[in-house]
C-alpha cells in the first residue's frame, strides 16, 4: 500500500471508528473501543445482561448483570485465522476435532482472589474479525477448581516461581460437538463457515 493508499484507508478506518462509537454512546459507553467493550456489548445484547459502562465493572471481578442480579465475568478470545475457525467449529459443533479455548484472569493470584470469583458467572466468547462465533458458560466450579485458577495457586504454594502475578488462565475444553463434561455449556453458536 503506497502513502496516499494508506490515507485513504485511515480515513476510512476512521468513519468507521465514529459509527462503532456512535452505537457505543446509544447503549451507555462512553468509548465502546476501549478494553474490548463492544465484544462485552454484544455478549450482553445476546444474553440479555446489563453490561457495566465502565471498564472497571460496578461490582469486582464483573462485566455485566443478567435480570436476576447475578454478576457475569466475559472473557473474550479472538481466533488469529480461518483455519483456526474450522477447527473451534470442527470441535464444538462437528465433534470431529478439539479447541482448548482460553481464558486469563489477571486478578487470579491468590486464593482470596480466586475465591472471590465464586460468586460470579463465568463467559467464554469466541470471535473471528468482527463475528462472534460462540458463548460458553463457563462453570464457577471448573473456574475456582483445582483445574482452573487454583492450580496456579496450589503450584505456587508448592514452589513455582512464575515471572508475574498476571496471566492466571482456564481453558475450557471443546470437543464432542460441545464442551467438555463438567467445564460449563455452550449458549451460542454462530457457525460463521456457511
């Protein structure tokens, strides 16, 4: 792309930019693009939850609220190709592959903490460019397990050292036309290959 190309595209990118955070301003948000909130928006609008306007949650460790109260943490992964969409789809749709999703929590490093996530709702989405692909509850009990964010704690406690306090993960595991037994269920399927 030669200079005046590029221009061109940046001011296209830019009209773009304005109609997202237009819509942003008409469902609460005073910057839509900041931290992924139009993911979080599209999240709710298919649940049906009250997403917080502010990144930093209205409750600790929360992203929205669904019509009882109970608060929902999302966590969002964006699948880098198609290639990595087949196989996401191939695993929880076909059934014929597996997909380890991801999930960080940067908060997760200690058992207060983890423990504090047991109270709330746990979300996996999945997006390719633009689409979203798929919601996964995920289970609060897989999250705060042994198997989710306390192994990271249980590992410290037992001498491992790890460069930072950030990047405590779960991986919820697609497989079978679903996700693994005892990892949560799949909401939403958006099967973006037809």
């Amino acid at each position: 792309m030669d200079y005046l190309e590029r221009k061109e595209n940046a001011k296209e990118m830019s009209f773009h930019a304005k109609s997202i955070l237009a819509c942003g301003d008409k469902a609460g948000h005073k910057n839509v693009l900041e931290k992924n909130k139009w993911k979080e928006e599209m999240i709710g609008s298919e649940l049906n939850h009250r997403v917080f306007s502010k990144s930093t949650g209205e409750i600790q460790g929360a992203d929205a609220v669904d019509e009882n109260g109970k608060p929902w943490e999302y966590k969002s992964e964006e699948l880098k190709s198609f290639k990595d969409v087949l196989r996401f789809l191939e695993s929880v749709v076909d059934g014929t592959n597996t997909y380890a999703g991801s999930m960080t929590y940067n908060n997760g490093y200690s058992r207060e903490n983890v423990n504090s996530y047991k109270d709330i709702g746990h979300i996996h989405a999945v997006f390719y460019r633009g689409d979203m692909v798929a919601i996964t509850e995920v289970s609060t009990d897989y999250v705060t397990s042994e198997n989710g964010l306390m192994k990271r704690i249980i590992n410290e406690e037992n001498g491992a050292v790890y460069k930072s306090t950030n990047g405590n993960g779960v991986r919820p595991h697609y497989e079978n036309g679903g996700v693994r037994k005892g990892e949560g269920k799949v909401l939403v399927i958006n099967d973006i290959r037809k």
